[in-house]
C-alpha cells in the first residue's frame, strides 16, 4: 500500500499508532538505563526531591497563618462610650436624711464600690444621709471621714449595693497636658474636654462646668478627681487622703 493512498482519517490513526509505540520504547529504554545507573546518583536524586516537597510545605504553611486577621482594637469612641456608662453608675445624689428622697438633693457625688464609700464636696454635710443610685435605688449612709476639701460618707456593712465598676484612682503627678476627660453635666448629657493644667492636688480642665461633687474619668473610666463646680478638680489624691483620714472636721460634722 503507498501511504500517498491513505486517506486523512487514515493518516492520523498512522501518527498516533507510530507516537504509541514510540513511547512505549522510551519509556522501556529508560527503565533499563535506570536500572544501570549507579545507586548513588538515584540516592542524590531522592535527596533533591524530599527536599524540595519539605521547603514548599512549610512555606505553603506559614501563608496561611499569615492570612489570619488580628484582632480589632477598641477605638476612641469605643472607649469614650464605655467610660461614660461607668461614670454613670458611679454618679449618686446625697439626700438629707431628715428632708428626706422627696426634698432636692444637697450634693452630688461619686460611689466607689471598692471602698463601699461615696465621696462628695460640700459644706457642712450632715452626719446621717440617704444615697440615690442611678438605677434608682436608695441607702442610708454616715459620714465617715473627711478633709478640708472632700468628704466620704460609708455604708453598714450588711447593705448590699448596686453593682458598678470598680475605678482606680489616677495620681495628679501622672495626668498629661492634653489628656482627654469625661464628665457628666446636671441633666446626665456627656461632658468632654482635656487636661489643661495640673497645679498640685488641682487639676484644671477645658470641660463645662460640671456639678460640684462629681467625678471626671480618663479615657479607662479611671477617676481624675471631683468636680469643684467650676471646671476644676480637686484631684484624686485627695480622695484617696479622704478615705483614709483618722477623723472628720469639725466643720462638716457641725451640719448633722
């Protein structure tokens, strides 16, 4: 038969039968000249492939992990919102326990859960008082200790009290010029402004006059000090010299 008779279906069933046996011999060739080579060359070949598939794995591995977000950080306003909500279930108002829950109340001032204590400034406070929570409740308090500046009123150790965070108290020498601080106006509508000085135990700040014997806190809800009335501060050190006082002026106690 010439092959210039074959027709094109023909021609390439030729081709593939000539590619099939083609391959069939090379691959019969190479198996035997494997078999000649020395063991050596086949070890350095297992060699370069193991470690070829142990350099890519880990590589693929450590990809992976890398794709894997980090956790998202609270921003300002997370912290602000926070700081806020603290400061409001810290915020109490101090009644006249003669006058009673229904009269105005004679001071505002801060619970600290910790101490089982409010403090607040205010003269002539009287000894015995009623504490109105921001959840609405009430307890009696006594007025326990007190400086020439603030006074802190204590509560019978059988009372249970509403829950609320627990602040730090934030030393005056650690406040920065520009820091920024939240406070509560009368009416409960956020305050927020900066540090704007530090004179000793009195801390001055940008914020709008917030009602004397309230707390300012830092970004943490952290106190910075008790509001004079006037945008000022005294500072939390003195808060702290309040609750630790051996003794409660004469002063303040003449009020009862």
């Amino acid at each position: 038969m010439n092959i210039e008779d074959l027709t094109k279906p023909q021609l390439l069933l030729l081709m593939l039968l000539v590619n099939f046996v083609t391959s069939v011999a090379t691959g019969i060739l190479t198996v035997s000249l494997l078999d000649q080579v020395p063991p050596v060359v086949t070890q350095t070949v297992n060699r370069i492939v193991e470690h070829t598939v142990q350099t890519v794995v880990p590589a693929q591995a450590a990809a992976v992990v890398k794709a894997v977000p980090a956790q998202a950080q609270p921003t300002t306003e997370d912290l602000t919102v926070a700081a806020l909500a603290a400061l409001q279930s810290r915020s109490v108002s101090v009644f006249s326990a003669k006058a009673g829950t229904t009269s105005p109340a004679i001071a505002t001032g801060v619970y600290l859960p910790k101490s089982r204590a409010v403090a607040t400034i205010g003269a002539a406070l009287p000894a015995q008082a009623v504490i109105g929570f921001s959840d609405g409740s009430f307890d009696d308090v006594s007025l326990s200790h007190a400086t020439d500046t603030v006074s802190v009123y204590g509560f019978a150790d059988k009372v249970a009290l509403p829950a609320a965070g627990v602040p730090q108290l934030v030393a005056p020498d650690t406040l920065k010029v520009g820091e920024t601080v939240l406070a509560l106006s009368k009416d409960g509508a956020a305050l927020t402004g900066i540090v704007s000085k530090v004179d000793g135990d009195v801390v001055m700040t940008t914020l709008p006059p917030a009602p004397k014997g309230s707390a300012a806190v830092d970004l943490s809800g952290n106190i910075i000090g008790i509001a004079n009335g006037d945008g000022s501060y005294e500072s939390a050190a003195l808060v702290l010299a309040a609750l630790t006082a051996t003794s409660t002026p004469s002063a303040v106690s003449a009020g009862s």
